[in-house]
C-alpha cells in the first residue's frame, strides 16, 4: 500500500508540473477589440456558435454575428421604421433623410438588434454638437440600464435598456 501511495504523490507532482508548464506568464490574456462596419466577424452561421457568458452572447472576444449582419441597412428596409426602443439622441424626425430607417429583430437571449441608419441629430456629440447622422447597431433588452452586455463600445446598457456595438456617424 505504500509503495501504491508514493506512487500516487509522484504522479500528482508530475501533473503540477506540467499544468505550471503550460501556463506561459509571457503570453498577454488578448482583449476584445471594437469591430467597425468592414470587419466583420464571420459568416451568418457563427451565430451558432455563440455561446452564453456571464448573460452575454460573445465569440471568441468578437461581436457576433447576429449583431453585425447586415453590416449596412437592406434596401427594403430604408424608409421604414419598426423600432421600439427609443433612440438615445433626441431625434425630433427620424425620417429627416428619405432613405434613413430604423430595423428591429430579435436575437437570442431575449436581445433586440437594433439597426439606424442615417438618423438625423441636430446637435450630434460626434460632430461637435453640430448636425449628423447616426449610423449605429444597437442591441436592447428589457430591463433598462446596468445589464452586461455582448458588444465592447459601451460596458453596459444605458436607460432606455441598450448598447451601442457599431458606430459610424456621418457629420454634416
């Protein structure tokens, strides 16, 4: 019996061994990084892969791809507006332009993706206070400010229940 037990310290000595081998201090933990309009994650089926964390839908440290495709509004959509959560500017006519919209869908996880394009703001921060438009997907729950959430603009949602994941506004 003792021999079977020293045998046993030795291997557990062995597997501490290698488990500190294989953790390498030199390599950095890599950080999610902002994805813009162009570079995108991957392919509509990425969404499939998509696995909770923490209440948040994340892959490997990049915006899923239910919330970047499609990058820009469809045709179809221009013009239209289903959206229910409230914009986070004051947006005294979101039909301003012709072709501006707003595009609702659900996601997983009880999140809406939310897509403007082209929402006129007469006193846009990104511009200075002057005039602009809004180019940005959103995603919004239920539940107003404070909830973790799967993009990396904004570290939770704000308090209409929301989060910025692309924004690309266009100044005039």
């Amino acid at each position: 019996m003792s021999k079977w037990m020293g045998a046993l310290r030795g291997a557990g000595a062995v597997c501490i061994v290698v488990l500190l081998a294989a953790c390498n201090a030199a390599d950095p933990p890599a950080g999610p990084t902002p994805l813009g309009l162009s570079q995108s994650s991957g392919t509509a089926n990425d969404n499939m892969r998509a696995m909770p964390l923490a209440g948040t839908m994340q892959v490997n440290g990049t915006i899923p791809s239910w919330i970047l495709n499609p990058e820009t509004l469809p045709l179809g959509r221009r013009g239209k507006n289903n959206c229910t959560f409230a914009f986070e500017q004051v947006v005294p006519q979101w039909d301003f332009h012709p072709d501006a919209g707003c595009w609702e869908q659900p996601g997983p996880d009880g999140w809406t993706r939310n897509q403007q394009y082209k929402i006129h703001i007469p006193n846009f921060p990104p511009c200075g206070g002057g005039p602009g438009d809004a180019n940005v997907i959103r995603v919004c729950r239920l539940g107003g400010p404070g909830q973790p959430q799967p993009c990396f603009i904004d570290p939770s949602t704000g308090p209409n229940g929301c989060a910025r994941c692309v924004v690309n506004p266009e100044c005039h």
